[in-house]
C-alpha cells in the first residue's frame, strides 16, 4: 500500500522536492500539498520582473493545474496548516484532519515587521508573494510616491520595481551603505549611485521611527527628523524562518527547524526544508543551497542514502542595468589579502580575497562577466597561486596594466573646473594645449590656470599628459599616501571637480590601491569632505584620530585631559566653582592653567567623561576643542575696559571672534590672539590670526605661529570696525579650509599660496562676501557642543567598557 | 565555559573597536568594514598605548600614542616597528559576540 505524504508549504523548495522525489520512487506515496498562498508553486524569485513589468504571473508559475493532476496529487491550495498532532499522526487545517506517515514542513520564511507605530496601516506591505507584488504594482504609477524600508537585496528589488513603473522611489537604510551583507562600502557606493541616476533617493543610515497616517498611510518619519511622503510603504528589512508550526509541536527549534543531514527533523517522521530550517547553525536564503536540500530530502524519502552539504551562494540583485555580483566570502580576515581593481572612468570595481592558494570571495560591480568563473574557482577550492598577479583580470587574461592613475581626470567632464582661483574648466585647458600651448607655462600664459596659488599644478600637467600623451612627464610631488597616487591638492580638487560627497566615493573615483584607506588619508578625506559639502556629507567617526572622536586628548597612561571653552579667557566664579567641584568629583589628577588662558582637568578616565561634560554644561561651559583640528583658543589682554593703554575692547572682540568660530572644522588647529593696544600682552602677533588694536582701527595679520616654528604674522588687512574684523576673520579662515591641505597650519599654506593671493580675495567686497557666507553655513551645522551630544544618557554606556569578565572563570 | 558573550556586534562602530576587561588585562576587540571582528591585547608593546582607541582600517589598527601599525590578524607590528601583541579567538554567533576565555579567565580550584 502506498504511504501518506503531506507537504506543508508549496514554495520553491518543496516543488524542487516533489519533483525529484516522483522521478526517483512514482509509486512510493500518496501526496497532499498544502499552501496557505491560494495558487501552488511558482518561481518567488521572478516576482521582481512582475513587478517591474519585464514578466507576468502566468510566465513564472512553475508547476501548473495539469502537473498536479498528472502526478495524482491532492492540492488544497489557500488552506493553512494551523497544527501539527504528532502522536496522532495528523495535521490540522480548516477543513478537518489529515492524516500523514512522513509529513514535510516546507513553510519558507515570514517578513520581518518593525515594531513602529503605524506598521499595520493599509498601505504598508511586504515583499514575499504575489499579493504583496500585486499591491505594489496597484500603487506604482507615475506621480506616486513609494518608501521602501530596507536596502539589501529584496529592498531594493522592489525599489527598482517600483520606479520602473514611474513611482517616485525613496530607500530608507539602516546601515552605512546598500547590501551591506553582500557588499563592501566601494561596491555599495557604486549601486547608491547607479540607482540614483535611476531617479531613486536613497537614505542610508536612516531609523525609522513611525508610519504616518490617519486611514492609510500617508508619511513614514525618520528618527533624524526627516519626513517622507507615500502612498505606500514596503517593508523589507530581513525574514525570520516560519517556525510556528514547528514550535508548537514541540520540534527541536533553533532560529529554524532544527534538521540533520538527511532533511528529518527531531521527530524521525518529520522533515524540514527550505528557509524554516537550521542546518549545523546555519539558515538559508537563497535558492540554491535549498536546491540541493530538495535532493537530499527526495532520496531520504525514497529510502536512498544522501547527506546535505552546505555549498558556497553567490548573489545576483536583479534589476536590469545593475551590474552586481558577490559570492563565498568576502569578509576581511585571519591570513586574509585583497586584490582591489578600480576603473573610475567605467565605474568598474573588483575584489577578490584570497587565503594561502585559495579564492575565498568575489565582489564585483559593472562588470560581472567573470563572476561565474570566479564563483567556480571559489566553490573548487581551486590553486590559484600560478595565475595570482593576473587572477582579478579574470580567465582570458594575462599582463594587464595596472589601474591608471590619469583615469579620474581623464573621466571629469569638460566644464569641471581644475583652477579655483582663476575659475578655468578642463575644456578651455584642454583647447589651449591643443591650439599649442605644449609646456606648463604656455598654459599657464594662455589660460590662467595654475597661475595663481598653484596648487593645481599636478591636475593641469595630468590634463597636458592625457591631451599630449606619452610625450609630456608630469610633476613628482609626493602622494597624498600610500594608498593613492593623488597629491593631498589634487585629491582637494577633484573631490570639488567630481562632486565627491562620500569617503568610498572618493576611493572609488580616485581609485585607491587599498580597500579601506589608512591612518593617514582616512582623517584627510574625512576632513576634505567636511569642508567641502556640510550640508550633504556627515561626519565619519572611525575616521577620526582618538582625540578628536573622544572629545578630549588622551594621555600617555590613556587617561584623558578635559578643558571648557572659556571665552577670550574670561571666567566667572560660578564657573570656576563647577570647574573645582568636578576637579574634586571625578578626583582629577592636575588643575593647570594652560598656555591658552583657560583651565584643564588632567587625569580624566574615559568612562567619566560624559558625566564631567554633563556636569560642565550644567554650568553653562562647553568643549574648548583642546584636542581638535579646528578653533583652539581666542586669548586676549584687559584692553580699553581696564588698562590704561587700552585702544579698543580687545577682550569683548575676542570673545565675540571665539563665539563666531567655535567649533568650524579646520585643516589644522586655528589659534587667534587680540591684543589692545601695540603692547600686545595677548601675544597676538605670534597666532595663526592675531588682531592688533590701535586709536584709528584694527591690525588684522595672520600666518604667526610659536611652536615648532616660530614666526611672526604678515598683515592681512587693516579695518575700521569690529564687524569688518569679524567678516574679514570668517572669510580667512574659510579661505583656509577650502584650499589647505590636511594638517597644514596657516603658516604653511600662505608660504605655499602666497600672502599676496591671501590679501586680494580678502580685499574685494565680493569674494569675501561669499567665503563668510560659506562659513555660517557650515556653522550652522557643525557649531555644535560634541560633549553635549555624547553627553546624552543614551549615549553613555558607549563609554564605558563593552563587558567585564575579570571574575569569570575557567572549568 | 570557554567562549564568553561580550555582547551584540552592533555594541561596536564598524572601524572601530570597544574594550572588555579581564583577569588577564582589558582585551581590545575590534570590528572591521565588512563586519569581522578580531581581538588583541589592549596595549601596544611600544609604550602601552590603548590600541582600542586607534584608527582601524583594512585588518589593521594604528596605535593612538605614536602610530605604530598593527595586523588585527597576528598581532605582528608591520613595517619598521618590531613586536607583537597577543591576540585571542573571537566569533560572531546571531549577532552576538563570543570571546575564547581560556587563555583569560582566571583559573578556580575544582
Ligand atoms: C595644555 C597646553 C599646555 C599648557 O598646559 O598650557 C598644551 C598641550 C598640548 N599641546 Fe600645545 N598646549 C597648549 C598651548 C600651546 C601653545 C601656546 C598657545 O596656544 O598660545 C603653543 C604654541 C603656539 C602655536 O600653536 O603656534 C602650543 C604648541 C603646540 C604644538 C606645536 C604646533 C606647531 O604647529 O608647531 C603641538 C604639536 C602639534 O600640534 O602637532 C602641541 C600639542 C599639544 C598637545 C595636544 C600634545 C598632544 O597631541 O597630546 C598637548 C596636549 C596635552 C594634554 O593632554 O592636554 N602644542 N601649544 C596648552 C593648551 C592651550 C589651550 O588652552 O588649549
Ligand atoms: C521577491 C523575491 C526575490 C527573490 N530573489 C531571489 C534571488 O534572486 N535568488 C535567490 O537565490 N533567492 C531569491 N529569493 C529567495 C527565495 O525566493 C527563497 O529562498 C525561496 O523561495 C525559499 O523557498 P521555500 O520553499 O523555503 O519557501 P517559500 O518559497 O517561501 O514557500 C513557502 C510556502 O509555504 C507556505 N506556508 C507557510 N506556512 C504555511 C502553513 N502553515 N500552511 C500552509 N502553507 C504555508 C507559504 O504560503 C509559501 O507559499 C527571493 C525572494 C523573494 C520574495
Ligand atoms: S595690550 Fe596694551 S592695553 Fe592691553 S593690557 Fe597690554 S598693555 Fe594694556
Ligand atoms: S604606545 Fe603604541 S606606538 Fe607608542
């Protein structure tokens, strides 16, 4: 007599299975096949071309009416499986009871809802059947608006979907960067874009806080304030294995079903399979692997031996135009390296991690056509070590050339402009070469560029390079590190030049030898895109030295020293008060008055620092930024309120220079001295920026410096007024922060741009004008108290060590 | 007990690294870009520097105090600089964090 087999589930896995298992053993069972979808199998995978109207339902339903019927299968389609009775032997469904001697649970996974107000609004859907599919393509028409919830690879499926039938589209992304489990952040800036040319807005690091909506949903609010508009919202942020049924019944469950090696579960007439199971800790979310489950579970059924082994998955996003591939392992680690292949002008990026003689991983963007290849030598495990120095050339290949460091300029558009200071574009530079000017001042006589502070040299001798070609020998200034060939000046203006607003962005563009930069060009490219874009880039922690990401400068034992602003060195005794009672409170090791007119509290541990900070905000003090690359101090002397010599309110200045300038990001540290009267007790004259009051004005010099270097400062200006101080102040120090290299103190740029370039774009009304307008609005994002920030009691466990385990013990 | 859960994996920034003490000395674990994590001694053999607060990038650290470079790896110092810092298994399980403790707990009689 033939046995009774019940599936639970027709998804892609159990029709896999049912098809192998009736060509192995046609007689062996009596099946019935359940699904709580109201249709059978289909291919889940092909619903994105559904949605994006490249396919229709009918084309990707695998197994039809007449299939069933042939095979003498009962279907009971739209009927959900509420229990399993294992010692009876049955499974319970809205129409009663069948009974089962092998049962499968084939149930696949469940979407993962966020627990957000709102989340149970019409309009809000999921993205795993046809319903979800159907309620997508209801909405998606020109002029409507969609928010997707989650950029990994469903996500962004349904995103391109979407926009494909004309919906306006946004990507809300937790994570730094798209597909994070599948790509590295190069990869993931280079999809970011390719979608966004497809007019799809994406919004990395974005938490969802609600979903807005009176009758359906209207809104979907981020917790950094922004608000999106949509007319429907698709949430795809994970799946979880739909072990219910399992569960109930008392099956040994993990995150999935647990099962062995041959698909059974902890009930010997009870297998699993699909994406509700756990295999060795192991869950499954592609295709393949559960494939070969469907195999082994077939010859298990069959009576035959088989084992599953989990294999290698590669990834593909299907969205037509997207060129995207990763597959095995990609991660960084133990004994790991990396070959990282950038093409810029073609928007290609490549990397492959090897261990010892083997392939581990592939990420490819823009060109996948070796992926497969790849994919195979990864899953063989194959000795790669004779074709190494060629491998990420792909199969065909032997002897490329390296990645050309012309590439970036040779893919700037015409109009982008290589000299800022004379406003002249690659085009007119490139016509000049052409009408003959063959030598750097030729260029420089016909066109201005690189004519006045000069740091755009290195661009306009590659642009010569790429015109003249091999003929023409450009400049050997160091690069910038080792991970690039690019000079700090020429990294500065091709970021401006190419509109680069993310770290990976500029690594891609500018095609970076190494994978995640180093200590040294992290913090610069950091800086540089502060600088460049404050309303679009956010600052990048981790690419921060300790001082400037702790807020505080850490001491040799690792301790920390903290000093609040005190405004041109003018304190009052309430603060000092609040600066004694934290003294004593966190048992500072010093009080020293600094070098700088203010207090600091030596000897801080890092896990007191929020608390000090919260304590000294309290009292109304903020971070004096004694640790950054930005505005350090304003000293100044009594002036004309006290002293008898006193010309002008110095002290009053002062403070007001240190209101407007506090916590702008700088390429280096930014001092400033305002002294009274020629005396000059504040010591002005040997700052970065020194003001000199005198009966008839103000002496405005810069380049000082006493340090390493001891040197005087150059006049810039002399005004009549504090405002025009004050203007003339912003517009410097803006002036600096657009065109200085990283890490270079005023002194050193002015040698290199020269004072005299310095006092023209000071001197005229209009250019200065403009400069102290980028600077408030810079300001107005970055003049923020970080301690305030980090103070916040959510933010304070951050502080402190991740986890003590001094008393834990051995066995 | 060998492997020790320290915490989620989202406790540490990417590129950045938090410390967790024990009877052996704080223990530095780090967390590269693509999620890996690695853990060392939280001090650089140099002069003690808290490598746990340096700049981490690829799979190796810069120590704060004077920028000596570090594999996250094998703990070598690379280029010029000679020496090395003791490093531990760790692994991450459901987004969780496990640190091998046989070389860092202490030891009880039975
Ligand atoms: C605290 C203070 C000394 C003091 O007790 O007075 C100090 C302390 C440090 N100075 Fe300074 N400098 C201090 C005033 C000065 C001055 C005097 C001034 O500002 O009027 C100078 C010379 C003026 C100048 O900058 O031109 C000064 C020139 C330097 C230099 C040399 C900079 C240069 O470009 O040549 C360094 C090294 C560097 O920045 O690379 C430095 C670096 C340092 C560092 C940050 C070293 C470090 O990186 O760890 C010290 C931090 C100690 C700590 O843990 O807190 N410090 N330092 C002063 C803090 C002023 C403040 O209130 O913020
Ligand atoms: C839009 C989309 C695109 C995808 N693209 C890819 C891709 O490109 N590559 C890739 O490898 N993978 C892709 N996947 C993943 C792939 O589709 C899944 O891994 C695969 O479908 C899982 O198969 P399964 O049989 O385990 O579950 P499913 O195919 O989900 O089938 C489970 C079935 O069980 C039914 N069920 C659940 N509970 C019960 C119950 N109690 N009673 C009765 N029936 C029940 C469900 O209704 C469902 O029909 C994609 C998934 C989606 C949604
Ligand atoms: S700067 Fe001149 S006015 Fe001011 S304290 Fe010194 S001497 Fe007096
Ligand atoms: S203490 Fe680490 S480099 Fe000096």
């Amino acid at each position: 007599m033939k046995r009774k087999l019940v599936i639970i589930g027709a998804g892609m896995a159990s029709g896999r299975m049912l098809e192998t298992l009736l060509d192995m053993a046609p007689d062996a069972y009596d099946v019935t096949l359940f699904n709580a979808e109201p249709r059978g199998n289909y291919n889940r995978l092909m619903l994105s071309p559904v949605l994006s109207g490249e396919k229709t339902y009918e084309e990707i339903v695998t197994h039809d009416e007449a299939w069933y019927a042939a095979r003498g299968i009962e279907t009971r389609f739209g009927e959900h499986v509420v229990r399993i009775d294992r010692a009876r032997q049955v499974v319970i469904s809205a129409r009663g009871e069948t009974h089962y001697d092998k049962l499968v649970i084939a149930t696949g996974s469940a979407p993962f809802i966020l627990p957000v107000q709102g989340k149970d609004l019409p309009g809000v859907v999921t993205y795993r059947d046809l319903e979800d599919t159907n309620a997508m393509i209801a909405i998606a028409r020109p002029g409507a608006k969609a928010v997707v919830i989650g950029g990994g690879l469903l996500g962004l499926e349904a995103a391109a979907g979407m926009a494909a039938r004309g919906a306006e589209v946004v990507v809300i992304h937790i994570m730094g960067h798209l597909m994070e489990r599948q790509l590295d952040p190069s990869a993931g800036y280079l999809l970011q874009k390719d979608l966004e040319r497809r007019g799809i807005k994406v919004h990395c690091r974005g938490a969802t806080k609600a979903i807005l909506g009176h009758d359906r949903v209207e809104a979907v609010a981020l917790d950094d304030g922004t608000v999106y508009g949509a007319d429907l919202v698709c949430m795809a942020v994970g799946i979880r294995p739909e072990v219910r049924l399992a569960n109930d019944a008392h099956l040994e469950v993990g995150r999935g079903i647990v099962v062995n090696d041959q698909m059974t579960t902890s009930d010997p007439a009870i297998h699993a399979l699909g994406e509700c199971v756990e295999h060795n800790r192991q869950l499954f979310g592609l295709v393949a692997p559960l494939y070969d489950q469907a195999k082994v579970l077939a010859a298990t059924l069959a009576g035959q031996a088989a084992a599953f082994r989990p294999v290698q998955t590669a990834t593909k996003l299907k969205v037509t135009g997207v060129d995207l591939f990763s597959a095995g392992d990609f991660a960084e680690g133990p004994g790991r390296e990396d070959i990282v292949f950038r093409d810029p002008g073609r928007g290609i990026y490549k990397r492959l991690v090897i261990e010892g003689d083997r392939l581990l991983g592939a990420v490819m963007y823009g060109d996948t056509a070796d992926g497969a290849w790849f994919f195979s030598q990864i899953k063989e495990g194959s000795d790669i070590s004779a074709m190494r120095d060629t491998l990420i050339f792909g199969p065909g290949f032997q002897g490329a050339a390296p990645a050309d460091p012309l590439a970036a300029v040779a893919a700037l558009p015409p109009e982008a402009e290589i000299c800022g200071c004379n406003g002249v574009c690659k085009g007119r530079i490139v016509t000049a070469i052409q009408g003959g000017a063959v030598t750097l001042d030729a260029v420089r006589a016909s066109t201005k560029a690189s004519a006045s502070c000069g740091t755009c040299t290195g661009l306009v001798e590659q642009v010569m390079a790429l015109t003249l070609g091999g003929g023409f020998k450009a400049n050997a200034n160091p690069p910038l590190c080792k991970c690039t060939d690019h000079t700090h000046e020429d990294v500065r203006r091709l970021i401006k030049a190419g509109a680069m607003k993310s770290i990976p962005a500029v690594m891609q563009e500018l095609g970076w030898k190494t994978a995640g930069g180093c200590a040294t060009c992290r913090p610069a490219l950091n800086y540089y895109l502060i600088a460049d874009w404050p309303l679009d880039y956010r600052d990048d922690r981790q690419s921060r030295f300790v001082n400037e990401r702790n807020h505080a400068n850490i001491q040799k034992d690792g301790t920390y020293s903290v000093v609040p602003r005190m405004w041109g060195g003018v304190t009052t005794p309430a603060e000092l008060r609040a600066i004694a009672d934290a003294a004593d409170k966190y048992k500072v090791a010093m009080v020293k008055v600094t070098g700088g007119q203010r207090i600091d509290l030596l000897g801080v541990r890092k896990e007191d620092l929020p608390a000090i900070w919260a304590d000294l905000n309290d009292a109304g003090m903020v971070s004096g930024h004694a640790y950054s690359k930005g505005l350090r101090t304003v000293k100044t002397c009594v002036g004309s309120e006290f002293c008898r010599f006193g010309t002008q309110d110095s002290t009053g200045l002062g403070i007001k220079l240190e209101k407007m300038l506090w916590g702008s990001w700088t390429p280096a540290k930014v001092k400033l001295g305002v002294s009274g009267c020629p005396r000059n007790c504040a010591e002005a004259t040997c700052k970065d920026i020194g003001v000199v009051c005198v009966d008839s004005g103000y002496e405005v010099s810069v380049a000082g410096a006493a340090g390493m270097d001891v040197r005087e400062t150059l006049p810039l200006c002399k005004v009549a007024t504090e405002a025009e101080v004050m203007e003339a102040v912003a517009a410097f120090v803006q002036l600096y922060r657009e065109n200085a290299r990283y890490l270079h103190r005023i002194y050193k740029w002015v040698d290199k741009v020269g004072l005299d370039w310095c006092q023209a774009q000071i001197a005229d009304p209009a250019t200065r004008r403009a400069l102290c307008d980028r600077f408030q609005l810079s300001q107005s994002i970055y003049q923020v108290d970080p301690w305030a920030e980090h103070a916040k009691p959510a933010e304070r466990a951050k502080w402190a060590a991740l986890a003590d385990l001094t008393l834990e013990a051995a066995e | 007990m060998t492997w020790a859960d320290i915490g989620a994996l989202d406790d540490i920034p990417a590129q950045g690294a938090r410390v967790v003490k024990t009877a052996a000395g704080c223990v530095a674990v780090f967390r590269t870009a693509d999620d890996r994590v690695f853990a060392m001694a939280d001090q650089c053999p140099h002069k003690g520097g808290p490598l746990s607060e340096g700049i981490v990038h690829g799979t190796s650290v810069t120590c704060p105090l004077h920028a000596w470079v570090f594999s996250l790896e094998s703990g070598e110092a690379q280029g010029p600089d000679a020496g090395a810092v003791a490093t531990f298994a760790v692994r991450i399980e459901a987004g969780r964090i496990l640190l091998d403790m046989r070389r860092l707990a202490r030891r009880v009689a039975a």
